[in-house]
C-alpha cells in the first residue's frame, strides 16, 4: 500500500485551487523534517494545521502532526512534552474519521520514538506491545513495515536482547523481499542488522553490513551517522588511526543533542584505549552533553552520560568529578520509568569511591 498516494494527489488538488504554497508545503514538510530544516518544518507545519482545522480535514492533520513529531524527535523540545503530545495524536489517529487514514499507523513510530528518548530501555515493554499490535495490522505492503519494525528492533536491543533482534530484523527483511518478489529491498535493513553484530562483537560481520549500507546510500550523501558507526566499529576494532579520523569534534556534536549520546560512548572507548586525553576540557564537554540532555527531560541519556563521565573521572583518579557524577545519576534515578541495570551503574560508582576514601 502506498501510504503517501492519498497527499500527492490531495497536493495536486490544492495546486488545481490556486493553493501553491500550500501545496509545497503538504509536499516538502517531510522532507524538512528529515533534512533537519527545522525553521522550515515548523512553519510549513502551522500552515498546513491551519488549513486542515479550517477546512475540517482530519486526514491532513494526522499528517501534519506526525511529521511535526517527526522533525521534533531526538533533537528538540522537553521529552515530557513530545511524549504526551505523542499519546495525544495517537488518540486523535484511533477515532473513527481518522483510524483509516494511513499516517494513523506511522503515529505509532512517533510514540516510540518518544517513550526511547524520555527512557528506552525503562519503556522497552510499552514499545514492544504498540508495535506488536501495529505490525499485526499490516504487512510488508505498507511503507511502515520497516519503520515500525526498526521501532521494535530497537525495544529489543533495549533490553540487550539482540540476537532475538537480529533475528527479527531478518526475518521482516526476507518478508519485504517476499512480497516485492525483488531482493534490493533487503538492503534497507543493512545498517540494522550491522549495529546488531556490532553489538553482540561480531565486528567483521558488522562492517561487512556498515559497508553494504554506504554503497546503498553512496547517492544519498554521508549522514552524521555514517562517520560515528564507523568511528564506533574502528574503536572497538583497534583501529584507532582510522577511527580518530572519523571521530567527530565536539564542535560538530555541540548543538546536536541526537549525536551526543554516542559521540560520549565513543570518547570514553578512546579515552580508556589512551587515544584522546582525558583531561578537563573533555570533563567540560560530557558536561556540556549532560546538561544538554537534562534540559530536554532526556532522563536515561542524561543517567548514562553521567554515567559514562564518571567513570572518565574515575580514569582521572579525580574523586571530586566522580562524587557529582554520582550526585546526578541519584538525582536523575527516581526519573527513570523501569531501573535497567541503573542501580548497578550507580552501584559502581559508590563502590569505587569506598574503596578509595579507604586506600
């Protein structure tokens, strides 16, 4: 089913009115909020609301709210505030004049996507039963049966369970191919099925997939993304001269809040292999991200970048540094939906500073 045919030909009718803008806006909104043009994403947004509540078109403003969600996901506003308007638009997209409107199923992504930045792993379960029940409504037909399938391959790795993941993300992938008798569409999940072996250390398996995907994606340009799996990958491998060439600046990663979480993976991986100092302009920048994360309500990210900075400081020896890391995780613990392993996190944390103030 194609999922977008209803707003081409509903774009085509705006343009038929005399409504130009507007339809370049029904148009281009996605590709805004995809491209990270968020200025114009917002604006197109208003536009297109407005429209659809005046003219009482109810198909148009599931629309426009989803792809509002979309450009809003994993980058801005309060994570408290994307989940519960989230929750809202999938009430909206439930009703009777809305359900049968295709963009009611890619609600569901914005949902999940909401609960894996508020807590992933503490909203794991939530995830998996929204996209259990969404993929049992539609098939490889549908442009959403990769998305929602990436969404529930995510909850599992949430839970650390990737080779059920992995199983999962090829079993959907081999459906697609199934249904559009064309084998091309199983390199869609390339770049899934390579961070799941990366995951589990099955390194070589992993860039075999990662450079699958580039060759997909050769046309389409590099993605910040590109460069910190590879980065990522290259660390884990040892190849230390190649990864500090694909690892981003902080520069790069300062006003990106979706980049950072890895980015700090990353650093504290080069700064245990002695590869980048760790020193106090590094302590400012986990701090920086730290912060970054707790103004948006970002409360896992937040617990495992402080986490992560921690155990820098441990590196350092410096007991201070590790005492207000420590200090953050507690005050960010009673935030977290479902502990995941937080408790050992801090657990070590404490640990080390016992065995210190006892040397």
């Amino acid at each position: 089913m194609n999922v977008w045919q209803w707003i081409v030909d509903y774009s085509e009718e705006l343009g038929d009115q005399g409504e130009y803008g507007l339809a370049r806006d029904v148009v281009e909104i996605g590709h805004h909020a995809v491209e990270d043009r968020f200025a114009d994403a917002d604006a197109a947004f208003a536009r297109i609301l407005t429209h659809a509540r005046h003219s009482e078109h109810k198909w148009l403003e599931v629309f426009a709210r989803h792809w509002n969600m979309q450009s809003r996901s994993y980058d801005r506003g309060d994570c408290r505030e994307n989940l519960n308007d989230a929750i809202a638009l999938l009430e909206f997209a439930s009703r009777d004049d809305t359900r049968d409107c295709p963009q009611s199923i890619c609600v569901v992504q914005d949902l999940c996507r909401s609960f894996d930045e508020l807590d992933g792993p503490g909203y794991a379960e939530e995830r998996l039963a929204v996209t259990g029940e969404t993929l049992d409504r539609i098939s490889p037909a549908w442009n959403c049966w990769g998305c929602i399938s990436r969404e529930r391959a995510s909850a599992l790795e949430d839970l650390n369970r990737f080779e059920e993941s992995l199983a999962f993300l090829q079993e959907q992938a081999s459906a697609t191919v199934k249904y559009a008798a064309d084998e091309r569409e199983y390199e869609r999940y390339y770049g899934d099925i390579g961070y799941c072996n990366l995951q589990l250390g099955r390194l070589r398996e992993a860039a075999r997939y990662f450079r699958l995907e580039d060759r997909r994606r050769y046309k389409q340009g590099p993605r910040d993304w590109d460069r910190q799996k590879w980065c990522w990958l290259l660390t884990l491998m040892g190849r230390y001269r190649w990864a500090l060439k694909k690892n981003h600046s902080f520069a790069e990663i300062k006003d990106k809040p979706g980049r950072q979480k890895i980015w700090c993976e990353i650093q504290l991986l080069l700064a245990k292999a002695g590869q980048i100092p760790n020193n106090a302009d590094l302590k400012d920048q986990f701090r920086h991200c730290l912060g970054a994360k707790k103004d948006r309500g970002a409360i896992r990210g937040a617990f495992n970048i402080a986490h992560e900075a921690g155990k820098l400081a441990i590196l350092r020896d410096d007991v201070t540094e590790t005492r207000a890391m420590l200090a953050e995780m507690e005050s960010l613990f009673g935030g977290l939906n479902r502990p995941r392993g937080a408790d050992r996190q801090i657990a070590e944390l404490r640990d080390w500073l016992e065995v210190r103030a006892n040397a």
